[in-house]
C-alpha cells in the first residue's frame, strides 16, 4: 500500500503506473496462504479500469488483468463470470500475441478448466488441445505444463469412461512429468493416483493397488505427515483390500488414515468420523461385532454434535448400528435404530426414495426373522411400493422383495398370491439376462 501511495502522490490517480502497481497488490492478495479474493478483486478492477480508458480495450495488459479477474471468479465459484473474463483476455491475446504464444496458451488453460469444471467436456477439451500444441512448441514435450495438460486431457476421457483413451494419456503425462520433475514431486503422485483410480473404476484391483502405493511412496517422500492427499491414498488402498476381503490390511491402511486424520483435524471432525465408520464396517464384516458397535457408536456422536440429529450422515450411521444389533440378535433395539434412521430420510428425502426402501427391507428382514408375519409383510409391501416408484416396475433389485412377499404368501399357503410375486420376479431377471446382466 505504500507504494501505491507514493505511486499516486507521484503521478495522480489515473495514471499507468498506479494500475501496475494495483495489479501487483491484486497478485499479493490472490496468492496469500487463504486467498483474499475480495480484496484480490477490488484491486484488479480498479487496475483494469485505469488500463482500458487510457490504453483501450485491445491492450496486452488489459489481457492480462482480465485473466487475473477471471481467475478470482473462477476460485469464489463464479464460473459464468470466470468464462466471460477468459474470453475477453484470450480475444485480446489473440490479435495481440496471435495464437502461438505462451500467454494465450496460458488463457486458453485457464478457459478450459473452467469449462471443465462446467461438465463442458468438448469446449474444455478443444481449449486444452490448443494449450497442449503451444506448449509443445514453445516448450519441448518434456516439460512439466506438457505432463500437466496431458493429465488434464487424459481426466477427460476418464469422465466418459473411455478408459484406454485416458490410461494411455495418463501414463504420457507420467512420463513427461518424471522427465521434467523427476520421479519425487507431488506432481508425479497425482497422476499415479488417477491412474489407479482408473484401474480400481475397472474392476482391475490388482494394478490399482500397485500404483496407488507407488504414488504413497512419493506423497510420504514429498508432503507433509499430515497432508489430506496421503489421507486419500491411504483409504484407496484400505478399500481396494476390503473389497478382495483382506481385513487386516484394509485396518492397517484405515488406521493410519486416521491417526493422521486426528492429528490434522482432531477427533471430533466430521472427516474422523468417515474413516471411523470404514474401520467399523470392516470390523462388521469381520464379524467383530462389538468393535463394530462401538466404532459406530462414536460415529454417531461425531456427527451429531457435527451436523444435528436430522441428517443423512446420522441416518446412515444408525442404519450401520441397526445391522451390527441385528447380527447380534439384540432386535428389539435394531428396530428402534432403524425407525430412527427411517424418520430422518422420510423427513431430509420424501417418502419414495431408494433410500427409504433399503431402511423399510431391513425392518422387514427383524420382523421376518422374529416370526411376526403380518408385521413382516406390511413392510415389505411398502419397501416394493418405494422401490417401484423410486427404480420402475422392472428394476433387477425389485427382484429380492417381489421373492421376500412370494414366500411369505407360500408360508401363509396362499400359493395362487405366491406365483404371482414369483413370476413378476422371474419376467424382470429373464429381462435383465437377455440384456447380458449377471444374475449369479
């Protein structure tokens, strides 16, 4: 501020020299450790409006100052008005740097990443192409924006699902990025890490596995102790060993989450209580039932005190505690888990949602398991009522209750009722077999 001062002391308010030095102090705001956008904004605006009444619209540094407008929109969220700030830059830079130079190549990125960050995949991709062709030309292909934009490309294809598109870009910008940056830079595990999450999307468990830990490695070597990235890796690799049933690896990888989770965030963090819920569904399916309950139990109390009682987090929760009370024969406190969690979804969701019907099934399932029938029966019913209105009549996971009410009317003797929900469920597996769907 003292040399903006001294620069309008010296030369007025409306002179060159007081916008650069506006433009600078913009910049100092928008790079603090917690960006000041506001103040970033108010210094940028003030900037453009002195360059555009004294240098006009087409001016380099008009260009420049739009963009650093456009990219205080764009971190506040404002995507809209990010794109508006882009493109004036980018049409500016064109007719003064034409369409070869760094500086438009750096506009047309940042146009892209917004798009990208629109869901406008074939405007963001188009825009990133062009950055790509300067930066090879301007830079060599082994450069560290190459290796960038490459990962940028190669995320966009793996948003449509087109994954050998996308692998094969991934691992080019893993290798430009080791050329440019050498194997250890966070730069290196970020790309490591979306190629495993590729490999894990396809089922390829193997190859997920192996390249998230690579990427640990380099996030352990590079990061802080308790940086989140590390957070996020650990828990990749404890879900992928979950999933092949490897429990104890999968509490190995969730507990040292955790530990830096409490470190980072302390223990009462909404983000403590998400590992804490893994670590318990491993247990539970482990068959560690009073672990399970007790890991719940402190979820429970972390994200009501977090959020209330009437949230989706707590509802999920108590449908967790429900299960593990079930499984331990306690039914009549199962039952009052799973009410609890069926009001909070009937209140946050409506009442024919998915959601609601999976919490219906498990009240179904006590009731059927304590030989109350009719009880049994009112829910099930119900639970098919939301799932046909929340799914379509010939959803595949209608199939399981239309077989739960078939043999309820086949225990009652009502068989003619019973062929009825048995045929509905074979009409919609049939369906789903000739539509190459696996039943087994």
């Amino acid at each position: 501020s003292e040399a903006l001062e001294l620069a309008r002391h010296e030369h007025g308010h409306h002179h060159l020299d007081v916008a650069a030095t506006l433009n600078c102090i913009g910049v100092l705001h928008f790079h603090m450790p917690k960006a000041d956008t506001d103040s970033a904004m108010r210094y940028y605006t003030e900037a453009l409006t002195i360059r555009q009444s004294i240098l006009g619209d087409e001016h380099g540094d008009c260009a420049t100052t739009l963009n650093n407008i456009g990219r205080v929109f764009y971190m506040k969220g404002e995507y809209n008005s990010a794109k508006e700030m882009y493109r004036a830059s980018l049409s500016t830079r064109l007719v003064i740097l034409g369409r070869d130079d760094l500086d438009t190549a750096a506009t047309c990125y940042n146009l892209g990443q917004t798009h990208h960050q629109c869901g406008e995949l074939d405007e963001a991709m188009e825009l990133y192409y062009e950055f790509l062709r300067i930066a090879k030309a301007k830079l060599g292909n082994e450069h560290r924006d190459v290796a960038v934009i490459l990962k940028c490309c190669a995320q966009i294809h793996h948003e449509r699902s087109q994954y050998e598109q996308a692998l094969t870009l991934y691992e080019e910008a893993l290798r430009m990025g080791k050329a440019a940056l050498g194997d250890k830079h966070p730069e290196i595990a970020s790309t490591l890490n979306k190629i495993g999450n590729l490999y894990y999307e396809q089922g390829d468990f193997d190859s997920a596995i192996e390249v998230y830990k690579q990427g640990l490695a380099v996030e352990m070597a590079v990061l802080d102790d308790d940086h989140p990235n590390i957070i996020v890796t650990l828990t990749n690799v404890g879900q992928i060993h979950k999933h092949r049933g490897e429990h104890r690896a999968a509490l190995k990888m969730y507990k040292e989450a955790l530990r830096i989770q409490r470190k980072a965030l302390g223990p009462n963090h909404p983000n403590v209580a998400a590992t804490m819920s893994s670590i318990a569904l491993v247990n539970y399916q482990r068959n560690d039932l009073v672990a399970a309950l007790d890991g719940y139990q402190e979820v429970l109390r972390i994200r009501r005190d977090a959020y209330s009682d009437d949230n989706l987090d707590v509802a999920a929760t108590l449908n967790s505690i429900g299960l593990v009370l079930f499984k331990q024969g306690i039914h009549e406190l199962a039952v009052q888990s799973f009410s609890e969690s069926l009001r909070i979804r009937r209140k946050l969701l409506g009442t024919e949602h998915r959601d609601i019907a999976i919490i219906l099934y498990n009240l179904a399932t006590v009731y059927m398991e304590d030989g109350d029938e009719d009880e049994a029966m009112s829910y099930y019913r119900e639970t098919l009522r939301v799932e046909r209105a929340a799914l379509g009549r010939d959803h595949k996971d209608i199939v399981l209750t239309l077989h739960h009410v078939g043999q309820v009317h086949q225990q009652r003797g009502d068989l003619n009722t019973a062929l009825e929900y048995f045929t509905e469920a074979l009409q919609i597996e049939r369906k789903h077999t000739e539509d190459g769907e696996d039943y087994s």
